[in-house]
C-alpha cells in the first residue's frame, strides 16, 4: 500500500539525498549504454518519475521483465536529474517486479491512442494521460462539490437509485425488473420484487424536498440515468448530478448560491 507522502507527486517535490521506494507501472523503457531509464507512474500524477538502473546494481533477468505495463517497486535515492522538466530523478539500488507485462500483447505502448482505441480497454485506458486527467480532474470537483455544501451548513443525502417516481417527468426511464419479461406472459408488475414498476432514478429532487423540510438545506449527489436514445455528447446515458435544495430561500438567494458554487469549483480545479 501507498502511504500519504510516498506518492510519485510527493517524491517529485522532495529534496535529492533522500532514500525513497517508488511504486507504480512502467510506461517506457528506455535503455542506453550500461543504464536503463524506466518512466514509473502510480496515477498520481501526470508527470512520471524516471528511474535510473544502472548495470550491475539490477539483474539482467528483473531488467528483462520491466516493460510496458508492468507493475513494480524501486527503492533507491533521489538525485538531481541532468534532463529537462524534473528536478529529480531515482537512482536504483534495487528493482522489484510484482506482475509482468508481454510487450506482445500489452495494448497500450509509447504513442498516443485515440478514444475509439480505447474504448474495449476499460481495464487499462485509465493509464493512459486523457482518462488519468479526467479522473484526476473529476477527483479534485467531487471533493470540492461537498466541501462547498458542508462549510455551509449543508447536509449531503443519499437519495435511492431505484424508484417508482419519474420525478415530474424529468426524462426517460430504464425500468428495473426481476420478471421474466421473455417468457411471453404478460407482466403483472404486482409479483416483481417491489411490487409495483420500478425504474432506475433519474433525480434525486423529490427526496430532497422532502428532507429539506426537516434539515433546511440539503444536496444530493449521486448518479442518474436517463434512457434518452440520443447518441449525442449532450445527452448521456449514466451521470453525477448535484441537486440542492433549499427551505426559507428565494430566487435570489437561489442565484447567490449557484454563482457561488461555480466560482468555488473554478478556483479549486
């Protein structure tokens, strides 16, 4: 397990001299005369931290294992790195490889790969730079979503996924069953699990009225789902929406807030 500090971010701010172990996956390999450069990347950062291994101080046979994709652990000392964008890089004294990667057949490799590339490789993509940036990213606004509300005095719901409310009929419905609807009889919704038709949520805005009248002011943020056929980068399927809601407010106070939360979020990210 990672530790707080021992983070490939945390290592790149820290002073050469210091002994450290980093762990992450090998993006490239690159090998010059008697050295071997490794750029090691745990995701928490765009900015990978380059391990030298020189001959002699690491075994052929772990250096043969340490390709694309693979996992491992690298103890050694920070030093002052000669190359352009990094303050430090890690000199080896030892290499450990926890799960290999076959170059043959490891997808992804040193170039850039589009998104319809990526697509079938959900396992992996979030390696690559454009997914590790946008969970960074995502990260970052989720933390500042509920810091926002709670330095106000906000209390964070959880509203149900499954519902039987259309919530004013903010939008089309993926229905829930446990019936057998391919058996050719015809539904009788009063025998399925609940009793009644059931649908994935696509609001959580009705709870939260009705716990505002009895907390003040309360949000909601959790996923919803829509089942608009519209293939469109506007209209998705599955997504995170913040819903807040507010007793003894106005239009106005309702503005005040919203500009508020948008400068907030601004600053954060």
């Amino acid at each position: 397990m990672i530790l707080p500090g021992g983070y490939i971010k945390d290592l790149l701010r820290q002073a050469p001299g210091t002994a450290v172990t980093a762990r992450g996956w090998v993006k490239t390999r690159r090998d010059g005369k008697k050295v071997h450069f490794i750029q090691l990347n745990d995701g928490s950062s765009p900015t990978d931290l380059q391990v030298v291994a020189e001959e002699g101080v690491v075994a052929p046979d772990v250096i043969a294992r340490v390709t694309t994709g693979a996992s491992l652990s690298a103890e050694g000392e920070l030093v002052a790195s000669p190359g352009k964008g990094q303050a430090v890089e890690l000199k080896a004294r030892g290499l450990v490889v926890h799960g290999a990667a076959d170059p043959e057949h490891y997808p992804l490799q040193k170039k850039k790969h589009n998104l319809e590339t990526l697509r079938p490789l959900g396992h992996l993509r979030a390696r690559t730079n454009t997914f590790g940036a946008v969970f960074r990213v995502r990260n970052v606004l989720a933390r500042a979503i509920h810091r926002f509300f709670q330095d106000r005095g906000f209390m964070f719901i959880q509203a149900p996924i499954i519902s039987s409310s259309d919530a004013e009929g903010a939008g089309s419905m993926f229905q829930v069953t446990t019936l057998d609807l391919e058996s050719g009889k015809r539904a009788e919704f009063r025998e399925d699990f609940f009793g009644c038709r059931t649908y994935l949520t696509v609001s959580g805005q009705l709870e939260a009225e009705i716990l505002a009248l009895a907390f003040a002011n309360v949000y909601t943020f959790g996923p919803t789902f829509r089942a608009e056929n519209s293939n469109t980068p506007r209209h998705l399927a599955e997504f995170y929406m913040i819903e807040p809601e507010m007793a003894f407010c106005d239009l106005n106070d309702d503005q005040d807030l919203a500009e508020a939360f948008l400068k907030s979020l601004i600053e954060q990210v």
